[in-house]
C-alpha cells in the first residue's frame, strides 16, 4: 500500500503498553485520539509500522526522560520530557524507540488529508508538513490544555459527545498548522455568523438528530460550509458552539418530558440523546444546579 492509500494505524499497537484508551475514529479523514500508559520500565523497542502520509503528535502527560531513538535506521537526537512535553513525528519515515522509562501520554493520529483540509481552509495549500523533532521537547500550553479536556472523553467514550471532540480536534490541527506547519497560514475564512436559512437548516438539523450522536460534519454540510467556518459561524450567530447548544437543547427537552410525560428518568435520558441516566444527571445538574429527580420534585410541588 504506497502512502497515498491511507495505511491503517492500528492507535498504538506498536507500543508495550498496559493500558490504551482510544476514541473512536471515523473511516473518513478524522483523526485519532488515544491515551498509551505503561508503569513498567523497560518496555523495549516499538514495532516497525509501514510508512504513512499521516503526523503523529505525542503529548507526555507525566515526565518522560529516558528512550533511544532511531530514524530510519540512524540513531536520532533525544532529550527529556517534562510534563507536558511534546513532539511531531512525520510517519512517511519510520521512527523506532526503545522505551526504557514509564510513560503516560496522549497520541494524535492525523493523516495527511484531515490536514489538508484544515490548511486550506487557513488559505495554506496542501501537504503542509509539521515541524516538531522529538529532542525540542516543547511545552505548548495550547495543545496541553486541549489534551486535557478529551480526557475525560477516552475514560468514559460512551458520554462523550462526538460534537465536542470534532470541535477540539479541529482547533488542535489549525492550532498546529499556524504554530509549526511548512506553510504560511492566512485565515480566509468569511467573517460573521450564518446567514437566517443558513441557521435554521442547522438547528432544524441538531434538533432533528438530539438523540442521536450529532455529525458535526453532516451539520456544517446543512449550510454548505467546512466544518471549521461552521462552528465560528454557529457560535457567532448563537453565542454558543454547536456542542454546548445541542446539551442544552437536549436539557429543555427533558424539562419538557419530566414536566408534561411519567416517563422515567432513564426513559428520558435515551430519547433525549444522553448515554444514560448518570450521564444525564450529571450534565442536568451542572446546568440547573440540582439532579434532574429533585426539579421535577419540586416543578411538581410549585403544581399541587
């Protein structure tokens, strides 16, 4: 398979690892997004992978100081990571490590396309490349903070709104694109909000689809817009991102059940789009300050 056929990237089989949380990737452009942590040393070399047109970003979430590095075949240059730290491997060359510390990190898996799709959208043209050698070891505080929030995502993949990641992943690649891609990056993408048939083909797309795990990419399609002009262009015209307006659409309309149906909590949860009751519960606790069963105790007392 020649690099322009997407290879498969099996998230980190190359790797020793104990634990591996991946989120799920779509067969499209989509990157991935997966937690590697071994607390063994010593874990030895990674396996040889057929070279791709594809980055992979690896951010360290605890210190990392001792591995040997070979780039195709030759040793290359290494240092230590803090916490935080972070590198670009280009996997059209093969990279073998020899890990002989314990790691935790947080791998990016982005091909080639997924990026050229963003680099245009910037007005950058297409195989920009990324820059960042392992032995720069760089803390960028953007890519952290981002890392840190898809956490909680890949601990509990059955909450995690499909939506959000999108959002995140889309700002990670022109994060990287700006910061240490090959190309200049001219942002041209129209200014202001969506026009009036434009917002209400969205919402009437969202609010169609709250049950289900929402598409960012059908829902810029609604408009005919890329998936990043479109959730600028949600926000400016909403004043919320579509995955924050979509929970709290999802949370007036289980107002709405607990308040005119006997459905069950549980029963709500499903038809409103959350994975379950403890994801419900949570979420509607955030935003109404008490658990879903304490409101419609008390929307019922405030009736009788």
């Amino acid at each position: 398979m020649g690099m322009e056929d997407r290879a498969e990237w099996n998230d980190s089989a190359h790797m020793r690892a104990e634990t591996t949380l991946t989120l799920a990737r779509s067969a499209d452009a989509a990157i991935g997004v997966t937690r590697v942590r071994s607390d063994q040393e010593n874990t030895g070399r990674t396996d040889p992978y057929e070279p791709q047109a594809a980055h992979l970003v690896v951010l360290q979430l605890r210190a990392f100081s001792r591995q040997a590095l070979w780039l195709d075949g030759k040793p290359a240059p290494v240092a230590p990571f803090r916490k935080g730290g972070m590198a670009i491997y280009n996997l059209d060359r093969l990279w073998i490590a020899d890990l002989e510390d314990k790691y935790d990190t947080l791998h990016f898996y982005i091909p080639q396309v997924a990026l050229d799709e963003v680099s245009d959208e910037l007005g950058g043209r297409s195989n920009s490349q990324l820059h960042l050698p392992p032995h720069e070891t760089l803390v960028d505080p953007a890519v952290e903070q981002i890392g840190h929030l898809l956490l909680p995502a890949l601990a509990r993949p059955q909450d995690a709104s499909m939506l959000f990641v999108e959002h995140l992943t889309m700002a990670l690649q022109a994060h990287l694109l700006k910061r240490y891609g090959s190309k200049t990056m001219r942002d041209r993408r129209p200014s202001g909000g969506l026009a009036a048939w434009q917002e209400r083909r969205a919402t009437d797309y969202l609010l169609a689809h709250l049950a289900e795990d929402i598409s960012l990419d059908e829902a810029a399609k609604q408009c005919g817009l890329s998936k990043s002009h479109f959730i600028k262009a949600f926000r400016e015209k909403t004043g919320l991102p579509p995955h924050q307006w979509v929970i709290a659409q999802r949370i007036e309309r289980a107002k709405h059940l607990m308040k005119s149906t006997d459905l069950v909590l549980t029963e709500i949860a499903f038809v409103c789009g959350f994975s379950d009751q403890s994801h419900f519960s949570r979420l509607f606790g955030r935003a109404e300050g008490v658990p879903p069963r304490t409101w419609r105790l008390q929307w019922r007392a405030t009736r009788s």
